[in-house]
C-alpha cells in the first residue's frame, strides 16, 4: 500500500511542477516558493537559513538511508 502511496505522491508533483514550469507563471514552482519562503534573494539570514536547513536534511536522510534508522 505504502509504495503506492508514494509513487502517487511522486507522480503527482511531477505533474503540477511540469505544468508549472511550462505555463511560466511567476511564482508556481517548487524553487520559486522556497526562495520566496526563506526571502534568498534580498536576505543574508534567510540565505544561511536555507542552507543550514537544506544541509542539515540531506546528511540526515544520508544517514537514515544508509544505516536505516531514526
């Protein structure tokens, strides 16, 4: 059930960013949300922020993928 779940889950992003990057609307991607949600283009704090959170998530599911636990 669960594999399912996710390929849906998958699938379906990838339909709405696909359609979001064809139609160029401003503002309707995945990027363009997390910029706009962490303010990367007109502050430092949030670049650093974003940096931290985003480097700090990938060597966490590093390490959960790899040793499969937390």
């Amino acid at each position: 059930m669960w594999p399912a779940i996710w390929i849906t889950w998958t699938c379906l992003f990838a339909i709405a960013e696909t359609i979001a990057l064809i139609n160029r609307t401003e503002g309707d991607t995945l990027s363009e949300n997390v910029r706009g949600l962490f303010r990367t283009h007109r502050s430092k704090a949030g670049r650093a922020l974003f940096a931290v959170a985003w480097g700090g998530f990938s060597v966490w599911f590093a390490i959960h993928i790899l040793t499969e636990s937390m």
